[in-house]
C-alpha cells in the first residue's frame, strides 16, 4: 500500500498544524503505531519515506526518526536500499517479542 492510499483511506489523517508548527516525531510515532497495531495498515506492507513525509508534511529525516524507533521495537522492518516493511511475525516471533517486552 502505498502512501496515498494511506491517506486517501483515511488510515492516516493529516495532522493539524498547531500555530504553524511542523509535526514531530513524538506527533507521528503514535499516529503511525496504531495505525500498525490496529491493523489499518496491514502486515508486510511497504512505503516511502517520501510518502510518509508528504502525509505528514514534515522531512524524510523526522520520518527516518520515527521509522528507527519503529524498527527498533520490531514493529517494522528497515532494509538498506528497500521500502520500510511493516513485521508480519509468526506465532513463536510474536511470542518472543512479548516475552522480551514484559
């Protein structure tokens, strides 16, 4: 799924500016990992910095910040040189993750 069908979708509504200032990482994060947990962007789904800055209007380095954390906590998968992937984890995997996170 790409990232205009994200927000054509409304599975990740536009952030409102708050006094003209840009959306942060702390904004996105949270937008971003329920859209995940609750399964609006399904698993193994793929998109772009690119398209995730347009969505929120903010630069690929914000959206690089927010893709990391994401990684970091499993949630997605970050390649070099492919589209950041939404983890599709098996049973066993899913249970791992939550053993480490208790």
């Amino acid at each position: 799924m790409n990232a205009h069908a994200l927000q054509r979708e409304n599975i990740l509504p536009a952030l409102r500016l708050v006094a003209g200032k840009k959306p942060s990482v702390d904004d996105i994060y949270p937008r971003l990992f329920d859209a995940i947990l609750e399964q609006r962007i399904a698993p193994a789904s793929r998109f772009t910095e690119e398209g995730l800055g347009e969505i929120f209007g903010v630069s690929r380095s914000v959206i690089r910040r927010v893709l990391a954390k994401l990684s970091h906590q499993q949630v997605i998968i970050l390649r070099p040189n492919q589209r950041a992937q939404v983890a599709a984890p098996d049973a066993q995997q899913t249970r791992q993750i939550l053993e480490r996170a208790v």
